[in-house]
C-alpha cells in the first residue's frame, strides 16, 4: 500500500463564536487576517482579527486582539456587544 505524504502549506487560526438573540443562534467564523467589526459598549470598531487570547483565571476576561490604523487594539470580551465579519 503507497503512502501518501501531503505538505501543510497553510494554517490559519480562527475561532468560533456562537451568538443568541431570543433563542436563535448564529455561528461566526473569523480567522487570522479577516476583516471584522466589533461593537463595544463605548464605539463600533473595524480591523484585523490576529487572536483571541484567553482567560487564565476565571475572574480574568478573555480578550479580542486586532488591528486598526496599523496598531494594536485589544478588546475585552466582557466589552463587545456585537462582532461581524467585515468582508
């Protein structure tokens, strides 16, 4: 039997995230490098999704990193009301 090796050329990371609205959930998909906009309490913000970094304690929050205006920009998750893909 012939082995077949295939080469990894690409590996994005991405989350899921799952929003409810009256019982109707929606998945979102967002990897590295796609365009989304996060509405927050405060402002309606658009950039690059890089990561989500997650909570090590419980009492900590996890936090949404992207980029705006070719600068970092991290989000709290207990601030974000509303994410899109902003294709």
């Amino acid at each position: 039997m012939e082995e077949c090796i295939m080469e990894i050329t690409s590996l994005l990371p991405g989350v899921k995230i799952v929003k409810e609205d009256g019982g109707v959930k929606e998945d979102v998909f967002i990897s590295q490098g796609d365009k989304v906009k996060v509405t927050t309490v405060d402002e309606t913000v658009t950039g690059t999704f890089m990561l989500v970094e997650f909570a090590r304690y419980s009492e900590e929050d996890d936090i949404l990193h992207m980029v705006r205006d070719e600068e970092g920009f991290a989000v709290p998750f207990d601030q974000i009301i509303d994410i899109v893909r902003a294709d």
